[in-house]
C-alpha cells in the first residue's frame, strides 16, 4: 500500500464526504460519522488547533477524484479516525489504513509523552473492527448511545415557553449571545475571547447555514437553549450536532422547543430520520433524548491503547 497524501483544496473534502456517504448507504456493519460530524470537526475545531494539516488520504487509482479511504488523526490527544469505502470492510487495504495511522499518532504519542491513543467510533457489534483492535492490543472503553427517530406525520407541534421565541440564529449579528449559550452549556474553561473567535470562524465558513442553527431567544436577547441540524440529502438523515441548554435556563422547555423546531426543518427538507448521540454516562440527556421520540439503535466505543 502506497502512503497517503495531505488534504489539498474542498474537492478532497467532497470526496471525504463522499467516503461517508457511501458507508451510510451500504449500511454493512461499520459505522460511519454523518457528514455533519465532519463538517463540525473541521471547522468548529478544538481550540489547540486545527486538523487540516493531519487529514491523510488514499486516492483511488482507478477512479479519479475518488478516495479509497482517509484518516484523520488528532495531534494534541492523540485519538484517529479512519474511514474506507464500504467494500474494503475487512480487507487487507482497510487493516493496513488503519495500521499506518495507528503508527502515526503512536509516534506522536511518544514525542509528546501521552501514555494512551485512542480510536473513535466502533459499533459494540462491529466483529470485524473488534477482531482488528483486540488482535493489536485495543481495549473498549467509554462511549455513546447512539439514537434516531422518524419523521413522520406524529411529529408534534409544541409549545414555545413563555418570553421565548424559537428561530433561526442571526448569525455574526447574534455571535456573542450564541457563544455565551454554548459556552456555558459545555461548560468550557477556555477564554471566552478564544472561544468567540472559534464561533465566529464557524459562522464565516462555506459550511455554516444560519437557518439550521436553531435557538431559543429571551425577551432580552440571550440565547438560552440551542441546536444545529445537518441534512445528508443522499441518505435522507439528518444529524444534531451540537445541542445544548445554558445552566440558567435548564428546566424550562427550551431544549425540547428547538430540537422540535430543528426536526421541522429537516423533515422539510426531505429528510426520513433524525440522529443524534450522547456519552453513555449521560443520564439526563439519555432520558432527554427519549422523551423526545429518539430510540437507541446502537452503541458506540473508544477503543484505547497504551504506548
């Protein structure tokens, strides 16, 4: 197998999102991350910097402009993600992918003196990924509960709380009042200059549509409760990512109140389900999540490895 290559221009990211795409479609037994997930990751990314620069990619020799598979690994904890195009499941090529980013964050692991790497992303009942990890040493760790619900024709109205309105965020005209929900709602330590720079970033990029970034809005401007839907047209799912209520106004509805809306706004998009996930730890956001009509479907794990 030849080494990847680097990220060069969107057409690289269309052709990522197109890996996901096709995994989503062929439903095989791996799971792949909704194309939302990457477009979050890699323009709302972490604050210690982003991973445009540690994106590896396999084209395909035959195709071009396809990808056999990319990579992409995490340089300050030191975590990989590796997808391929679902008739490599379990193949020598797919294996080998997945050897060679494991070296790479295995060697930054060690420059930087991190004791463990992970691996993100593995259905409890993936036998072939399962097979793959335990034979290199991998144990299976903490996780998500993975959930979905239709949309159909029982999807409720409800009721938008008192000195509330639910609507589409403003945009950069709203920056510092979404920040702050978020920022409070995740309970960030960061400088919240820092952290208004990272939204405002989000906001300027080609992949940020305001329409699907739903709040909910007091009398006085402050955004109390949130949430961003992404649409993948092809398979007819859309993703929540991120959702989140301020600590000042838990408890009053509004997280119900926009992810209502967010499910409106996909359905008339066309889409069939909704989709989102939640550490399974989470208690409260479990019970949440099944209040509002989600069913688990699967669990996810972090597979770890000692250096």
């Amino acid at each position: 197998m030849n080494p990847p290559r680097g990220y060069r221009d969107t057409q690289d990211l269309a052709a990522m999102l197109d890996v996901l795409v096709n995994g989503r479609k062929a439903d095989n037994g791996s799971y792949y991350v909704h194309v939302g997930d990457l477009k979050w990751w890699l323009y709302y990314p972490p604050l210690e910097g982003a991973f445009w620069d540690h994106i590896h990619l396999w084209d395909d020799p035959k195709r071009e402009g396809r990808l056999l598979g990319w990579a992409l690994i995490s340089p300050d904890w030191v975590g990989f993600d590796v997808y391929v195009q679902p008739e490599l499941r379990g193949s020598d090529l797919a294996e080998a992918m997945y050897i060679w980013a494991e070296e790479q964050a295995m060697g930054i692991a060690r420059e930087k003196g991190k004791s463990t790497i992970y691996m993100l992303w593995g259905m409890h009942d993936d036998d072939v990924l399962a097979r793959h990890f335990r034979q290199r040493e991998y144990r299976l760790r903490r996780g998500y509960v993975h959930f979905m619900r239709e949309l159909d024709d029982t999807l409720s109205i409800g009721n938008v709380p008192e000195g509330f309105v639910v609507r589409a965020c403003q945009g950069e005209a709203e920056l510092t009042a979404k920040a702050k929900a978020q920022y409070g709602a995740f309970g960030s330590s960061a400088a919240f200059a820092d952290y208004e720079q990272r939204y405002r970033n989000f906001m300027r990029s080609p992949v940020y549509d305001p329409e699907l970034d739903i709040v909910a809005v007091a009398q006085d401007g402050r955004i109390g409760a949130f949430c961003i839907v992404w649409p993948d047209p092809v398979n007819k799912v859309g993703l929540f990512e991120p959702v989140g209520t301020h600590p000042d106004f838990q408890r009053k509805g509004l997280g119900k109140a926009v992810m209502l809306e967010g499910l409106r706004r996909l359905k008339q998009l066309g889409m069939k389900n909704a989709i989102v996930s939640t550490f399974e730890d989470n208690l409260g956001g479990i019970k949440f999540y099944k209040a509002m009509g989600f069913q688990t479907v699967f669990r996810l794990g972090t597979y770890e490895k000692d250096v």
